[in-house]
C-alpha cells in the first residue's frame, strides 16, 4: 500500500504496512536522484478513517468555507487564551519567588494573585464558550462526514487494484483531482443532508469512470463488484460473515450427489452451505422439492429466478451464495445484476470516457498512459485531437518516438525541446527500454515542473504477462491518466477486422480472381477463428499465442506471390501454402505438438480443393461465401454469419460454460485477495487470523501419515519388477512431501507462538493457508493441480491410502489410481516394460494401447494377467459413451464427464489398430499445456478432425 500526501511542505506517503514516510525534499537540484529525498519513518497506522479525517477537511473547506475559518479563528483564541493564561502564571511565580516576608504585607503581590485569579476565571469562560462554539462547528462539520469517508473507502480500494495488475498504480495526488473535481460538478442543493448524498455519489460515480478507463474488460466487473461489497460491508447493510462464506466458498469433499441434476461438486458445496444457521435445511429441501430446485439450475438466467420455497425471501448476497453452488457459470450476470440493485444501472452499463474528454484533465506533469493490447492502434485518437487543437507532425508540433534500442537519446532532446516549446510527444513501446525507464521516470518529472503549459505526453507500454516481468516504473503509472483500448470480441467484429487489413485494390490484384479471393475470404476467417479461440482458456490453446495481423497480411502477400507463380499451371499449391501459413507464418509462434496439429487442422478444414468444387462450411451454419467485390464480403459477413457461440470454432456448447466458470472463479479468487486477512474481524470475540492458522496446521499435522519406511519396505520382497520399483520410488517422493510439510508447518507453527522469527517463506505459507491455496514449497515437491488446499489434501490421503494397500504385499491392485502417482508417466512406462520382459519385445518397438471398458472401479476385483486397469481420468470437451463404446458429443451442462476404467496394456507398435481412432492427449489438470502426461487412441465414428477443433482432452484432475 503507497499513497501520496501533503502535509505542510513535504510530500509523505502511506506504505503497504500503513506506515507514514516522510520525504523532506532538499534544495539543491545538483544532487543526485538518489540523494535527493531524506526519508523518515513514522510508526503511525493509516486507515480510511484516518484519511476521511483528512478529506473531510477538503469537504468542509469546499461547502462550508465558514466553518473552517470560525474553526480556525477558535483554534487561534484557545492558542492566544493559553499564552496569556501561561503568562500571568509565569509572573505570578515571579512574584512569589522574590517576595520577602509575609505575603500578607506585599499589597503588590495580594494585587497581582487577584489579576490573575481574575484573568483566570475570565479565560476559562471563554474556553467553555469556545469549546461550545467547537462542539456546534463539529457537529456542522460532521454532517460531511458521509462524502469524506466514501471518498477515503474508494482510494483504498483502487490503491489496492495493484495486486490484480501492476499497471493499475494510482496517487493520492491524481485521486485529489478527481475528488475536487466530482464536488465541483455534483448538483446543488439547499438541504445539506441531500446535498451530502449527491457529493458522495457524485464522488462514487467518478472514481469508478476514472479507474475503469485504465482497466482491462476482465477485471472491471472485479474492480465494481469489490468497491460495491466494500460500501455495503461499511454501510452494516451485508452480513460479514457470509460474505467471507461467498468468496472463501469451502466445498466439502463427496463422490456422490443425492440429486441427479447436480455433479458432486456442486452437492458437495450445497452440503457446506447448509452448516451455516441461515442456509441451514438447504440439503433436505433441495432433496424434497427436486422438480422446483431443477427448473432453477436448467434455466438459461437462473440470476433472474426465484428460489422455491421460502428460499425466495433470502436477500441477494444470500442468493449469490446458493447461485455459486447452482451455476458458478452465471455468476458473473448474478455480480452484475447484484451491483446494479446496490449501486445503480449506471454502473453496470459499459461507459466510456470520449479521449477528448480524458484529455481535459492531463496537465505537462499529469501523461497519458496507453496500457496496449494486440490489434489496436490508440494514437489514432491523438492524432485526430491533434489535428482539431492545431498539434500534428506535418507542423512540426507533434513528435512521434517509437522506442528501442538507440532512441533514447533521441527520446530525450526531443522531450526538452518539446517542454520548451510547448509541443506534444508521442513514446511508443516504452518496455522495450527497460533499463533507461527509471531516468525517464525522473525525466518527465523533472522538465514537467518548468514546461510550457501546452507540452503534453503521450506513452504506450505492453503489459507483463505477469506481475514478475513488470517493468513499468510506479511513479510513471501514478502520475499518469491510464487508458486501455481493447478489441471487441467475438467472430463478427474480428472477421471484420481481418477483412479491414485489405481492399478492392487487393482483390483485384491477383490474375487468378477466383482462386485468390476465395482462399483470402478463408485465411480471414482462419485468423479471426484462431485468435478469438483464445478466450476459451486452454481448452481453445494449451499457450496463448501472440497471433498478429502481420501474420495475416504477409499470408496473403504469400498466397499472391504463390498463385502467380503457378499462373501457367493453374494448379493450386495446397500442401505448400498449408505448410508455409500452419508450420512458418502461424506456426512460427506455436511451441506445443498439439496445438500445431489444431493450427494444421483448421488449415485443412478452411483450405482445400473443395472449396472451389463443392460447397465449404467454414462452420456450421456459414457457407463460404462466392466471389464478391471487398464491401460485399462485408456485408455477406453481417448477414449470414450465425450469432456468436463456441460451435462457430468447432467446440462444445460446454465450453462456453466452462469459460464463464473460470471467469467466475478468477474474479472471486481476485476478490478474496483484494480483502485484508483481519477485515471480516468485528469483534474481539471473533477468532483472530493466527488462531485460524495455527487450528489449520494442527489438523493438517493430525491428519498427516508417517514416513515410509523404504529400506524395510526393500526387505520385505526380492522383486523388482518395474511396478515395484514404481511403488519404491512413489513411497520416496511421498517422503519428501510429507517432511516438507510437517517442517514448513511446524516452524510456521513455533513463528505464531513467538519462539521464531516470522520469514518471508513463513508469510507466504501463512498466507497460502488463509487462503486455501496449496503452498509453492509443497507444489514444487508434489505434482500440479489446480484444486482448492482441502481437495489437494483430501486426494493426498487417498494416495497415501493407494500407497498402503500396494506396499502390503506389492501386488499390483486390481485398478491403478492414475491420477494419485506423482509421476504417471513412469508407471505407464512400466506397463510397457513389464509386457516387453515377459514377451522378449524391443522396448523402442511397442506402444500402449487403450481398450475403455464398460466397469467402473468396484467391478474389478483383481488386476488383469498383463497391463493394468486404470481409472480417475475424465473426459473435456466430449463425453465417452459406453454403450457403443465410442467418443460422443458431450451433455449440456456436464463439462467432465467421468471415464470408466481403462486397460492399458503394450503391444508392438506395428499391431496397434489406428483406423477409426482419435489420439487423444492426456493431461493431469484443466491448465493442459506443461501438465501433458500421455496420448491415447480412443474410438470414434466421427472424423478424428472434429475432435481436434473440438478441444478434446482426458484430464486426470478437475
């Protein structure tokens, strides 16, 4: 936590600990910038009640400029009746001290004891009279109170913005200007209790246009919905507790729902709900009225339904919390809709700020920040402001640097002349100088201090990936107004938008009319397909792809230079144009095997000789279009294109569902984060955060195995068949684990009693622990996973249970737990190794082969003669049927369905039956990708393509 402030002629500010630091700025300016501060620390906490004090101030001064002069002139009285009051007192101990004799005889003396009694009680009335006229100026004052603390509640929590994205950095200073300028804009009024309403909503609503314009459409809905709950958790009008519940969510671990339309996930979170007093019968209801609770969860807007029963007369946090058990998928609609009943329609509605308008408020210290994404050029509307207030770089009076290396320099003279002269600047790709940014930082601040008042600056910088390769100086983020300008989404606007890169004068450039402009029309939507596929997370790509409209035009220059060149044969060159657009020019960025083969297979699906032949759906629903001239393309587009939907990309219905899920989730976990550990604190009588912690680690530490004894277990048996020594080396790996834990929690354990200092990897564990989250220290040791700690706990029971049955004797168990091996890979490499002892085959020749069987794991009660049976995957994107035996297009609503057993079993590479299989890769979470464990080739009636665009996938945790 850092902000700035004022107080009298130094500039402090609050760190993330809340402490205030003093910066006594010194006047030479042939100091270096490091030398140019002292700093001093002051153990003083800051809190939004300390900053309204503030504020408050800033109100009164704005509304009521009387009552901080009277304020003021009786600060100046009871300051003057002290000095006088201390002054007779001062010469009446002079007196006193050189009286000789009786004190009786002195008359002088007698004369000044009563002046002084005199003048004593005479300034005590006026003290009384003061602090009554106090007393009334305080309880004027107070009345402001309302918009002060409002406004102190909503700097924190845009300060607080920075744990989301480093980008989002803002000042007290920029903040002040915003503060000032919403009281001057808010509606008059007499009343001052309507007035006060109108300045803290006013307040509100400017804050929010302010911080909203700098953020990314993925975490505004985070940035609304945190300072709606923090303004109602301050209002008293939301029950702590339950929103702790809302974004903590605890699901209790089950394999089993009692209701059919709910997975046992979600029975699981409708179970813990039912704990809480105000939730309590939810289970038994839900149970007893099936039908009404069923029509609730198969509803396309369940946010917009009524709850059965008495369930409707819950208030709307209430509903949130049976909703994110229900649907998680629309929770993102419920927040909304949760925002606009609290705050206003206003709020929810997607508004922004016109630039010409933003530009009102920068100043030649106060920069535009363009924080860039991919496909957008933000300088268009400098320019064109430019143009209207007689600034461009025709005249000279606009100066447009794109940074690299060599350009600093540049860079800089033209910023000093441009301060001068009262020009504008442009600098483009300021991370691409990441070494010169720190003196840029002091550059701007410096020449701005003296510049001409129409010199203004204009920066634009990528963002990090993430928060460790940030780059961005906080002080150039802070004293800059942030903007960011993101793409519209969706097929449409980017099939537009790859059109928009060409013209009638590229259609017609081409000898072959027809060959060229219908494979263009197919490369735009190649490109529009593969960029918005993006947005489906890793089901869409295992790596997000930096895919450009470079890679787009110079495809279409390759496609011209290819179709001349074989303008005598008139043969089209599909192999080579495939490969050169899917291996080179796309896949040129792509670094996973399974994402070239998508990348291959939508070049294969979108261009080949059919389309010429025959008619070609580019997607279900939209015919390739006939040879038309550039606008009708356009046009062809906006009326046959079907609305957007995740089947326009070849996958499942589901996968939207499972998007918005994500989405849901990472702005609840973002949510939880933004909250201090001690904020749902409101009483003493509430259990602190060490006491959570310390009762976390003592029942993780109860629950936790002992050791394996691996030198006993060696003992026991002469074997060392290749599932033995999997066994062996599973039992290590589990050693390790178990004591990292048991250490980490132990000295995390003896940090909270005092009897060792707190480290900073104690903060991270404590901090883990609060937040359900598995450690980094226990993650580096186990495998990934994207579970909640309680699951990752839960599962790793069960894999020290897998591990106690297969030690008893080292017989292999009927069905392998797959999922429980930390490396998978080494025991499906010992199904290979042990059937090629047995049968005398080269090892390099044999592959495994997967038969999906119609059991499920209690079916089986010994393992099979060769191979093994295996369960615990689950299936993405598609479903398994079991009755044809088949892959089959998923349910509605079931996102990973569960697979049967499998048995897995090796055979020589040359007997594998491949016709009519898809390979299906398997990974160990939803985050695919690094996680990649095997591939198995599963039957299907449907060509294997349609899997692959599909996203299909077998997962061995969800």
């Amino acid at each position: 936590m850092k902000a700035c402030i004022l107080i009298g002629d130094k500039e402090c500010e609050y760190n993330k600990n809340f402490q205030l630091i003093l910066h006594t700025k010194l006047a030479n300016p042939h100091f270096p910038p490091e030398l140019q501060a002292e700093t001093t620390l002051i153990n003083f906490t800051v809190t939004p009640q300390g900053l309204g004090d503030q504020l408050l101030g800033q109100v009164v001064s704005s509304e009521r400029p009387d009552l901080e002069s009277l304020k003021m002139e009786l600060t100046m009285q009871q300051n003057h009746f002290k000095i006088e009051l201390k002054k007779f007192e001062d010469d009446l101990l002079s007196h006193l001290s050189a009286a000789d004799g009786s004190f009786g005889s002195d008359n002088s003396l007698v004369e000044q004891l009563e002046n002084t009694k005199h003048m004593a009680t005479h300034i005590q009335s006026k003290v009384v009279e003061a602090r009554e006229n106090e007393t009334k100026i305080n309880e004027a004052r107070e009345l402001y109170r309302p918009a002060a603390e409002r406004a102190a509640l909503l700097f924190f929590i845009i300060n607080d913005l920075s744990k989301i994205n480093p980008m989002y950095q803002y000042s007290l200073k920029g903040f002040n200007l915003v503060f000032n300028k919403a009281m001057e804009h808010a509606q008059w009024d007499e009343d001052v209790r309507t007035r006060v309403r109108t300045l803290t909503e006013a307040i509100t609503y400017s804050v929010f246009l302010y911080t909203s314009q700098g953020l990314f459409e993925r975490d505004k809905l985070t940035f609304l919905s945190h300072t709606a709950f923090q303004i109602l958790l301050s209002q008293g009008l939301i029950d702590p507790q339950e929103f702790e519940f809302l974004l903590h969510f605890p699901v209790q671990t089950t394999n089993f729902s009692a209701v059919s339309f709910l997975s046992p996930h979600s029975w699981g979170a409708i179970k813990t709900i039912s704990t809480m007093e105000e939730f309590s019968g939810l289970d038994k209801d839900m149970e007893n009225s099936a039908k009404r609770w069923k029509k609730i969860v198969e509803s396309s807007c369940p946010e917009n339904e009524k709850l059965p029963l008495d369930w409707k007369n819950k208030s709307s946090l209430q509903k949130l919390i049976i909703l994110r058990a229900l649907r998680p998928d629309r929770l993102t609609y419920a927040v909304k809709k949760f925002v606009e009943e609290s705050m206003g329609t206003k709020y929810a509605e997607s508004n922004r700020l016109e630039f010409e308008k933003l530009f009102e408020d920068s100043t030649p210290s106060t920069s535009m920040f363009f924080i860039l994404s991919p496909g957008m050029d933000p300088l268009r509307d400098v320019e064109i402001l430019g143009l209207k207030l007689g600034f461009s770089i025709e005249r000279g009076t606009l100066h447009n640097v794109s940074l690299g290396q060599g350009q600093e320099e540049v860079a800089e003279r033209v910023l000093r002349n441009a301060s001068k002269q009262g020009h504008w600047v442009i600098l483009q790709n300021v991370h691409l100088v990441v070494r010169w940014l720190p003196s840029l930082d002091a550059l701007l601040e410096t020449i701005a201090a003296d510049g001409h008042p129409s010199y203004r600056v204009f920066i634009t910088a990528e963002p990090a990936q993430n928060p460790k390769q940030h780059v961005i100086p906080r002080g150039m983020l802070e004293n800059a107004i942030k903007i960011t300008n993101e793409p519209p989404s969706g097929m449409n606007p980017s099939l537009h938008t790859a059109l928009n890169n060409f013209s009638q004068d590229t259609l017609d450039m081409c000898s072959r009319e027809q060959e060229f402009n219908s494979m263009l029309f197919s490369l735009c939507f190649f490109h529009a397909c593969i960029t918005e596929r993006r947005k489906f997370g890793s089901q869409g790509w295992n790596h997000n792809y930096p895919f450009s409209t470079g890679d787009l035009t110079i495809s279409a220059h390759i496609l011209y230079n290819y179709l001349e060149g074989n303008s005598k044969s008139m043969q089209v060159p599909w192999e080579d144009l495939r490969y050169l657009f899917g291996e080179i020019m796309y896949g040129g960025h792509i670094t996973d095997v399974w994402d070239r083969r998508l990348c291959k297979t939508y070049l294969q699906e979108f261009i080949n000789p059919n389309m010429f032949e025959a008619e070609l759906f580019l997607c279900p629903g939209f015919l390739a279009p006939p040879v038309l001239d550039y606008a009708g393309y356009h046009v062809y587009v906006d009326e046959n294109l079907p609305p957007e939907n995740p089947v326009l990309y070849g996958l499942h219905p589901n996968a939207e569902l499972e998007c918005l899920t994500a989405t849901s989730e990472n702005m609840f976990r973002s949510l939880w984060e933004l909250q201090h550990q001690d904020s749902f604190r409101r009483d003493e009588a509430t259990e602190s955060t060490d006491e959570k912690i310390m009762a976390i680690i003592e029942d993780i530490l109860e629950k936790l195995p002992e050791e394996y004894n691996v030198s006993e277990m060696m003992g026991k048996t002469t074997e060392r068949s290749p599932y033995v020594l999997v066994c062996f080396q599973e039992c290590e790996r589990m050693n390790l684990l178990v004591a990292e834990i048991k250490k980490s929690l132990s000295e995390l354990d003896a940090g909270l009693k005092g009897e060792l200092s707190i480290s900073s990897s104690m903060e991270r564990l404590q901090s883990a622990l609060f937040n359900d989250f598995v450690p980094d220290s226990w993650t580096r040791l186990a495998y990934p996973s994207t579970k909640t700690l309680a699951e990752w706990l839960n599962d790793l029971m069960t894999s020290c249970h897998e591990l106690d049955c297969w030690t008893q004797d080292f017989v292999l168990p009927a069905v392998v737990w797959l999922s429980g091996f930390f490396n998978p890979q080494s025991f499906l490499t010992a199904v290979l190794q042990s059937i090629a002892r047995k049968n005398q085959w080269p090892l390099d020749k044999m592959t495994l082969t997967v038969d999906v069987t119609k059991k499920m794991k209690e079916d089986f009660g010994h393992p099979p003669r060769e191979g093994a049976y295996i369960h615990g995957l689950f299936m993405e994107g598609a479903r398994w049927d079991i009755e044809s035996s088949i892959i089959s297009e998923a349910f509605l609503g079931d996102l990973t369905p569960a697979m049967p057993v499998l048995y897995v079993r090796a055979v020589p590479a040359e007997e594998q039956e491949l016709r009519n299989t898809f390979e299906c890769p398997v990974y160990r979470t939803k985050q695919r990708g690094s996680t990649y464990v095997w591939a198995f080739h599963l039957r299907t009636k449907e060509p294997p393509p349609h899997w692959v665009v599909a996203g299909v996938a077998l997962l061995l945790s969800v």
